[in-house]
C-alpha cells in the first residue's frame, strides 16, 4: 500500500511505503530516487514493513521491493505497472 500526503505550498509529497510479509526477515524498497540502492525499511510489531520518503511533486518514479535480498516484487496498489528494460515490470507512482 503507498499513501502520499500533499502539503499545500510545499515542493514535495511525504509517500509512505507499506509492505505486509510475515515471512520476511527484511523488506528494502529501490526506486529512481534514490538510483536504485537498496533502503531498508522499518517493521511494525504487526509484520508491516514501512518507510517514508518526500517525493518531488510533478514527477513520476519507478520503484520494487526487495525481499530478504532475493525477492523482487511490485506494489499492486501502485499507480501504474511499467515495463523496464528486464523484461518484468517495475511500479510506478504519480506524485
């Protein structure tokens, strides 16, 4: 699930992050705003894994998450699903 949070006069949308895996022992999230390097994300006591970025508004990014170091997902909740130059698909979200 993503929320994003617009706050008026300002350049850029806090977006939070939320991934629900119980199996997990560790969910990161890439995107292009931050070139693609892994960022951990924080666990609630109920399994939710979670992180909040400030997002500049009027763009577009692409981003996965990366389970336990090996697992590539997408967020279904996501704007969009794109094709990349993989042959998969990344998220995207509209800011």
């Amino acid at each position: 699930m993503v929320t994003k949070s617009y706050q008026e006069g300002k350049e850029t949308c806090v977006v939070t992050f939320y991934v629900r895996k119980d199996d997990a022992q560790s969910v990161e999230i890439v995107g292009e705003w931050n070139d693609w390097k892994p960022e951990a994300m924080k666990r609630k006591k109920d399994g939710t894994f979670w992180i909040s970025k400030h997002l500049k508004k009027g763009r577009s990014y692409r981003f996965k998450y990366l389970i336990d170091g090996h697992l590539w997902e997408n967020e279904m909740e996501a704007d969009q699903q794109v094709p990349n130059p993989f042959g998969t698909t990344d998220s995207l979200i509209n800011i």
